[in-house]
C-alpha cells in the first residue's frame, strides 16, 4: 500500500527569508516579530491566503490597508516588488537538509503532498522552487480557496493524488 504524506510550507519545510532593505514590516512601522504574528491572524487568512486577493499588488495596498498606511502608488509598487523578491528567495534557498530528507522519503516510495495557507505572492515562483520538484502534489489555499483547517483543503490534497489510503501530515495545524 502506498502512503502518501502531507506537509504544510511555513516554518515546516521554509522558512520566511528575510532580504536586504526594507521588508513589509518596515513599511507598517512594525517590529519582524509583530509582523509574524499579523500574518498569522484569521483576518488575514480570511482575505489573502482564501484567494480573494487575486493580485500581488492588491494584496499590497490590503497590507497598507491593514497597517492604516497612506502610502503612494511608487510606494505601494515598491513594496509589492520587495515582497516578490523576499518570497522568491524564501522558496528559492531551501534548507539542504530538508531536501535531502524529502528526497530520501519520495526514493522510499511515498507519495508527497504540500497542503499549505498561502497567498498569491507566497506561489508565483512555486514551479521554480527545488521544493515543487519533490512533490507529487501542491495544494495552496489561494487556490482551492479554503484555509487550513478547514476539512475541504486536506480533502483536496487527498482527491488530487487520488487516494484515501494512509495519509500523514506534517507542520502546523491551525484552528
């Protein structure tokens, strides 16, 4: 019988880079640690990671919205390019040690499954990450539009490897 396990992305198999110059909690004049905490809110999850923020740059002027910023539109372009990049480098620089254990798992034989609440900035380099090559299976919430941990996300990830045999799931589970 063939398993199939599940992980969750953030502070599982990545961890959020943090890149040179100004990150988003720089432009909301907030700490990197208060930041962490706003962008686990339900809030937050309820608008970004369900996919009712299509864009990178809407997304954008919903952090400024958040953070009560009047911020202009160089501003607010900025800070969506500064995003990209620092997500481009968090799914990019993959800890070595995680891959190789993710290699030696997919050489035994098990199916893998990324379930993950994420926006639309958190995917766009996904296809390029050493990560996607590992999975057989990738489910964001922006996409599917339901958040973790909501039962229709993980029911999503189990439909697409078509299988309901023994599954287990790794990271963080929320609610």
């Amino acid at each position: 019988m063939q398993k199939t396990l599940f992980f969750d992305l953030y502070f599982t198999l990545i961890v959020p880079a943090v890149i040179p110059g100004r990150n988003e909690w720089d432009y909301l004049g907030i700490t990197q640690p208060e930041w962490n905490a706003f962008a686990e809110t339900e809030e937050r999850c309820a608008l970004a990671d369900s996919g009712a923020i299509e864009t990178p740059r809407s997304l954008t002027e919903e952090i400024a919205r958040w953070g009560n910023l009047s911020l202009s539109d160089e501003d607010l372009d900025e800070l969506t390019r500064r995003r990209i990049e620092r997500f481009r480098a968090t799914l990019m620089d993959v800890n070595p040690t995680i891959l190789q254990t993710l290699k030696i798992l997919k050489d035994a034989g098990y199916k893998m499954c990324l379930v993950s609440n994420a926006d639309v900035v958190d995917t766009l380099y996904w296809d390029e990450s050493p990560l996607a090559q590992l999975m057989d299976e990738a489910v964001f919430s922006h996409r599917v539009r339901i958040c973790k941990p909501e039962e229709g996300i993980y029911r999503a990830g189990a439909d697409a490897r078509r299988t309901r045999r023994e599954r287990v799931h790794r990271g963080r589970r929320f609610g």
